[in-house]
C-alpha cells in the first residue's frame, strides 16, 4: 500500500502538472488561430521546454529530498500547487466567460479595488467549476502521473548521481517506495535516456532557431508568468521633452504648409522655433479673469495668473524639474504644434442650422450630459435587416414557426422607440410588424424635422469607461496606460465644469443685474448616477474635472439619505439601477429653477454593464432563443433587456424636462462610452483586451426640440464633444458677451472638430487620424482614418498579433486579417487588400507610435 505522506506528494505533484497544462492549452488555443498550422505544428514541443523543468524540479523537491529539506521541499510545492490550481482556474473561468485569456498584472490592480473584487467575483461559477474539475483529474491521475515523471527521471539519472546529490536512493523513491516490482531494466532504462537524449537535442535545435515574435509569448509557463506581472516596475521617472517629437509623415508638416493666425485661430505650424509660434506682443484677452479655474494651468502660466490648481501645478513642477536631470519644464498642449490637428472654425455651419437660428432663437440654459454605459451604436436604436438583427432571428433556428418569428419581431419593434425618437432614425421594421409604443414611454414633442443632432459613423477614444468619459467632457486623448493613470496627472485641458466655472468668474458683479436674463445666471454641475463612484478613483476624477457636487451609490444607500428605502435592489456588482435616483434629479431640476442657476447635469448609466442585470419588477424579453443547456444567447439576451431598460430611463430623463418645462432650453447630449462585444460578434466577448469594432462603435446626440434634425455623417470621436458644445453656446447666442469672447477663443484650442460644421477628415495632404485606447488600456491600441474604411488594432507589445480589417468590406469584422511580424503584416494586407492599404498601414503604425509616446508627454507621465 502506497502510504498517505506519498499518495499526498503524488497529488501536489499532480496537481501542478494538471494545472499547468491545463492553463497552457488555454494560451495555446488563443494563440493558434495567427500563426500558421505548420509553423505551431513544428514549433509545439517547444512551448513545454519551462513546464518540463518545472515539473521535474517539483518531483525531485517532493521525492528526492531527505530531512528538514524534504519538509520544505513540501511546503513549496503545496504553496506552489495551490496558486497554480488558482491561477489556472482562473485563467478556465475567465476564458469561458469572455474568450480571453488573464492579465495578471491588470487582475492584480483590479482585485486591489473593493468594488473592482467584486467584479472578479461575478465570475466566480466558472472559476470554482474549473477548480474543482482540476482538483478531480488531478486526484484520479495522480498516481499514474507522478509513476511516469519517476520512472523517467529514474531512467535519466543513476544512483551515483543521486548519492552525490546527497538525494534518496532510485530504490527508496517515495512514489513507488511501496511497490514491491519495478517493471523497468536497464535496457528500458537506456532506451528512455537515448530518445530522451535525441528529443530534447532536436527540441532545443527548433528553440534556437525559432522566430522570438511570437513563439517566446507562446511558451510562458504559469507560474513564471505570475511571477513576471507582479515584478515591480523600474521605480525611475520617465522624463519628456518640453515639445513634441517630429511627426513621422514630414511631408504634410512642412513649412509651406503652415498657416498664420487670424481672428481667435491661433495658427497652425507644428515643428516651428519657439519664438515663432508665440507673439511677444500678443494683446492679453480682455476675459482673462484673476485667478483662473481648474484645468487652466497653461492659461495662468501664459498670461502669470493664479490657478486654483497653482499648489497641485507648482508641485508637479517641481517634481519634474528634480526628477528630469536636463530641467526640461512642465508639459502642455499647444494647438499651434499638434501635427495631428485638422480644425473646421473656418468653415460656415451647416445649412439646417444656419436657416433655423435666422428663424427663431434656439436657447440654451441648461446642459444634461448623459454618458451611456456599453452603448452600441447598432442597438441605439435596432434596426429591422441590421447584422444584429439577423443574429437574432437565426438564433430561433429554421425550424422555428412564422408565428415565432413574428413574435420575436414584433417584441424587438419595441425595444428602443426613444432611441428611435433622439436619433431620428427608424427602426425599419415592416408596418405589420410594428406595435405602438407602450403607455408610459416619452412621447417626442418637437415639431416635424426639429430635435437634434445625431451622428452616424462615431467611434469611442477608449473600451475603458471613464477614460471615455475624460474624452467627452475635456476633450482630451486618453493615457495608454492600464487604467485610470489620468487622475494622478493634471487633465491637460479644462474639462466642461471648468469651463463652465470660468464663465460664472467672467458674470459682471453689477448687483442690479437681472437673473431673468439667464445667460447672466450662474452655471452648476452636478454629477450623478446610481452606482459606486469609489471604482478606479472616479470619485478623485469627477473632482479634477471640477464637479462641485457629486450623487453616487454611497450617497443614496445610506440610511439618512433623503429617499433611502428598505428594499433598494442591487443590479450588479457596481451598484443600483438608474431608477433609484430619480427623486435626486427631481430635486435639482427643481432647486436649479428656484435658485434661477443654469444647470450642467452629467449622469452615467451602469445597468448595461455586466453581468446585465434588471430589476426583478422589469419584464424580461425572450429576444434570443437561449439554450437553457448550454447558456448560449444567454449574456446578449440579457443585455438586450438592460438595453430597453435604460431606453426607458432616458424617457424618463426627458420627461422630467418637459414636467418642468426646461426641454425647450435644454442641450441633452447623450454618449456611448464604448461599445460591448459577446461571442456573435467575435471569438472574444467583452472590452477586455478586445479590438472587435463592435466594442467602438457608438452613438452621438445633441439633442434640443428647437434644433433641427440633422443626420452628420462623420467618422469622429469624442474628442469633438466639448468644442461642439461651446460651437452651440456661441452660435445660440447662450452666452453673455465677455464669455462668447472667452469661448471663442477657447474652441480653437482643443483638439476636437465641431459637429455643426461640415467634418473635414483631411486637409491639406493630411487626414484625421482616430486612436481609441484598448481596455484596460496600456496593451492595445485602435487606428482609424476618417479618409479610408482601413482599421488595425496595434499591440504595444509582442503580446499580440497586428490586426488589420477592411470595414468597407467586411463591416463586422468576421474576417480579420491577424499578422505577429509588422513585415509580414504589411506583405498580408499587399497581398489581400491591396498597395494602397499597405502604404496607409505602414503610415498608420508610425503615426500611431508618436501618438502613444505625445500622450505620455502631454500627461506628464512618470513611472
């Protein structure tokens, strides 16, 4: 009989070979579709050489150890055992929910946040299933496994060697100490010894001589790759320089193309001398105020003002001054010498809006700015014959009845009628098969042809939510560094609130003013939504971007808040649905008109994220036929719900404008932050380190019953947001005069088109280059050109693969083009799509290396 201390050691053993492989087959099958067969082929006894030292290290600390060293030879390998069983379980459920494999660097910063733990814990199922298969094969196999590695290592090794070694004789090896007959000679012994002999020398012959890129990534071992990302960094400053560095495409940055200021332009020559780009001269605005708000560091600096961000700014200073040896100053962005910059001030507003404000006055007191979690563009609103459509209805199967389908269709007519009104877009459904919109939905108001602005064709800068968040509300790129890096550096431009502050600082102080006149009253923002405002610091963010006053989760949940209720029903891990806030927004609209303020709402919906909950009072559609067996159709579906869900809630939003009679002078601009990937999609589901188009895809609104409706065609992001909204403040003449003037000027310093005016996607030789940040950020990286359908996702590392697609082609990306080596990435697209792709994906990948290194610069980025 096998004792119990050997039939132990045989399990951890065991346990380790089980896990390890099992999380190696994982990474394998992720990684075996972009490379060629043959090559994976050739190559794959490779990718074992660190587990077969790994395992023959873990057999000789369990059985060839004697003493105190065979105690701690135990303990290393159990500790060993049990992160492997959690790291390969992990790396099982992770997979099965999205189709992805862990970062364990980024899972290490997440299960650091209270709420963010709760997050890996909404997929604890999988994970808990996968450590208990793991468990169980390793049990049965245990003794079989532990025989096979003992009579190798036997076979390869003599007793000489193993009294040298001062370890047990092959005699008394602990797992076949108790077997009484060792079926193994020394002709098997020598036969084991010479094909393992010639095996490992063609083994290490193919490893020599195999490609790094991507073979080295392939062959990662788990328990090394754990160890890998949570080394710590290099604790060094990264230091930038003041301006940035020459933009790669020199040819459409030369001097002749340069332009000189005129009027509020401030010019454009990107590469000039210092002295030529500012005026020593320049004419202070008379709007400049004395201290300045928030977020206007580089205003201050200029034009020697206070800030109330002076004590943060000095001390970044300094900083920077200490850690970067050549003195280089603190970094800002200057319009004047972003080469990436194409501007549309110049151009006259669109005809509909032009011809509508010389018909009556378009005001615009108050702004409702309501960010939208996982906001396809396809589901804003759905479309009868769409992609996604189609998905559905083939999900029934062909034997489903027309009674079924019908049904199905008929449910789906409804599933976002005020996504339909907002956009102006029609659901395209056959007139058969249209309900009425239910009672209690938000009825549109406006006249025939007013309501708003909806762009088609926007993309999101990031997958990672309030990264997109920063985009839209100051008109900033995001850091491509894994998560919310942004709150530990200034926001190099002044965010909406800010701006918005420095016209209430620019209001005349004549106490004989009327606040009847509301473009003399004073702007308020508030931000609000219903879940935790603690994940990845965005309370610490809403702050920087100057948000006076904050309702998140743990202001209503307390029992001495206002409309706290017995009952309040958590959605999701991050908190409540929308609806447990509504008694808060009736409260501001209200105070906000008693008071006579001008009100800047900002408001983040969450029900859409994952796991896509709905309150348990919400009727849950059957849009998907899901598979009760094997869940499939199950996330998409539940999504969909959350989908109409928050439909409802925007309803909800606008009906509380015309309650309280404000939707004739209220901007609403509503924002996908990103999209949201299932497996119908693509091989991957989610955001995470997912390039998929459908994650990027969103919707755009600006939306006022006097506006007209205007479709506008532009392939642009969020970064057009803010300069559109101050393009609307100016031309709807909103604003008193000194603030128009400050407007006026402060356009033409971000980054952002206007959507008003005609998008220019190229001027001059040159063309609007669209990055989006890849969640969590720091890995991926997403390119478009608003001149060509062409897109590649670019990895920062040699981690993964170069994507290209062509979305003229193939719009759903079902067939991505996935290349390891940037040169046979380039030949691929050549030889599939074409010269003209190539020559672009080899601009594309220059220009989007000096984006990443500009960013780091403009944020001040230190390690």
């Amino acid at each position: 009989m096998i004792s119990r201390v050997n039939r132990w050691r045989q399990f951890v053993l065991s346990l380790i070979v089980v896990s390890t492989l099992a999380a190696k087959v994982i990474h394998l099958i992720l990684h075996v579709r972009s490379v060629p067969r043959h090559l994976f082929l050739l190559y794959l006894p490779t990718f074992f050489i660190t587990d077969a030292i790994l395992f023959a290290t873990t057999w000789a600390l369990l059985f060839k150890t004697s003493g105190i060293w065979s105690t701690l030879g135990a303990v290393v390998t159990a500790a060993l055992g049990t992160v492997d069983l959690a790291a390969a379980s992990s790396q099982l459920g992770f997979y099965y929910v999205t189709g992805a494999e862990v970062r364990w660097k980024a899972a290490s910063a997440v299960a650091g946040d209270a709420v963010g733990f709760k997050l890996l814990l909404s997929g604890l199922s999988p994970v808990l299933f996968s450590a208990f298969g793991l468990v169980v094969l390793a049990w049965c196999a245990s003794y079989f496994i532990a025989t096979c590695i003992d009579r190798w290592m036997t076979a390869l090794l003599n007793a000489s060697i193993f009294a040298r070694l001062g370890w047990a004789s092959i005699d008394d090896s602990l797992p076949l100490g108790d077997v009484k007959e060792i079926p193994s000679g020394k002709r098997s012994q020598q036969r084991i010894r010479r094909w393992t002999v010639v095996a490992a020398l063609v083994v290490l012959a193919l490893r020599v001589t195999r490609p790094s890129i991507p073979y080295n990534h392939m062959s990662d071992t788990l328990p090394f790759l754990i160890l890998r990302a949570f080394k710590p960094k290099n604790a060094g400053p990264q230091c930038h320089p003041p301006h940035p560095e020459p933009f790669p495409l020199r040819e459409v940055v030369a001097p002749e193309l340069w332009e000189s200021p005129h009027g509020h332009f401030k010019g454009w020559m990107p590469g000039a001398p210092e002295s030529e780009t500012e005026s020593k001269n320049e004419v202070e605005p008379r709007w400049i105020p004395d201290q300045f708000p928030g977020g206007f560091n580089r205003w201050a600096l200029k034009y020697n003002r206070s800030s109330d961000d002076e004590r943060s700014l000095m001390k970044a200073q300094s900083k920077q001054a200490k850690s970067c040896s050549s003195g280089k100053r603190y970094n800002t962005y200057d319009p004047v010498r972003d080469p990436m910059r194409i501007q549309n001030l110049d151009l006259d507003l669109v005809a509909p809006l032009k011809d509508a404000l010389r018909e009556h006055k378009i005001p615009i007191n108050h702004i409702v700015f309501v960010e939208m979690e996982s906001a396809r563009k396809d589901v804003f609103p759905l479309k009868y014959g769409s992609h996604l459509h189609e998905k559905i209805i083939q999900s029934h199967g062909k034997k489903a009845t027309p009674e079924k389908i019908e049904a199905v269709n008929k449910a789906l007519s409804v599933m976002t009628p005020v996504a339909e009104q907002l956009t102006g877009e029609s659901n395209n459904f056959p007139q058969e098969l249209q309900q009425e919109i239910p009672d209690g939905i938000w009825r549109d108001s406006a006249a025939s042809g007013m309501g708003g602005i909806n762009v088609v064709g926007a993309l999101t800068s990031s997958s990672l939510s309030f990264k997109s968040v920063l985009s839209s509300h100051c008109g900033v790129g995001p850091l491509p560094l894994d998560f919310l890096w942004e709150v530990h550096g200034d926001i190099y431009q002044p965010c909406l609130p800010q701006v918005l502050e420095l016209f209430n600082r620019l209001r005349p102080n004549d106490s004989n003013k009327s606040l009847d006149d509301f473009r003399q009253r004073e702007w308020k923002p508030i931000f609000i939504q219903s879940v935790t405002g603690e994940y990845d610091e965005q309370n610490r963010l809403n702050r920087k971007m100057g948000f006076r006053e904050t309702i998140v989760k743990e202001d209503i949940e307390l029992s001495s808040a206002k409309y706290f209720h017995p009952g309040m029903e958590e959605v999701n891990y991050f908190g409540f649905p929308e609806m447990e806030i509504y008694p808060y927004l009736r409260d501001i609209l209200n105070e906000t008109i008693q008071n006579k303020e001008r009100l800047f709402l900002s408001h983040f919906t969450s029900t859409t994220h994952h796991p896509w909950g709905v309150p348990s009072d919400f009727l849950v559609e059957k849009y998907f036929r899901v598979d009760s067996l094997t869940a499939q159709h199950e996330d998409f579906n539940n999504f969909l719900n959350t989908i109409r869900y928050v439909d409802r809630w925007l309803g909800e939003i606008l009906k509380l404008l015309d309650e309280f009679e404000i939707a004739n002078e209220t901007l609403v601009v509503f924002i996908g932050d990103h999209g949201q990937a299932f497996r119908e999609d693509s091989r991957l589901s989610g955001t995470y380190e997912n390039g998929h188009i459908s994650n990027h895809r969103v919707p755009i609104v600006f939306r006022h019953p006097l506006l007209p409706r205007i479709q506008v065609s532009a392939n642009a992001t969020s970064l057009s947001v803010l300069p559109t909204i101050l393009d609307l403040l100016i031309n709807t003449d909103s604003l008193d005069p000194l603030a128009t003037e400050a407007a006026l000027d402060l356009i033409n310093e971000y980054e952002g088109q206007s959507l008003i005016r005609p998008f220019r996607p190229s001027h001059n030789g040159r063309q609007i280059w669209t990055m989006a940040v890849i969640n969590p950020g720091g890995h991926l990286l997403s390119i478009n050109s608003a001149t060509v359908p062409f897109r590649i996702v670019m990895p920062f590392a040699s981690d993964n693969p170069f994507q290209f697609s062509n979305l003229e082609k193939d719009p759903y990306e079902l067939d991505v083009l996935e290349e390891w080596h940037e040169d046979q990435f380039f030949a691929r697209i050549e030889k599939e799509h074409g010269k003209e792709a190539r020559d672009w994906a080899v601009d594309a990948l220059k220009v989007a290396r000096w984006w990443v290194q500009e960013k780091k610069r403009l944020w001040n980025w230190r390690e």
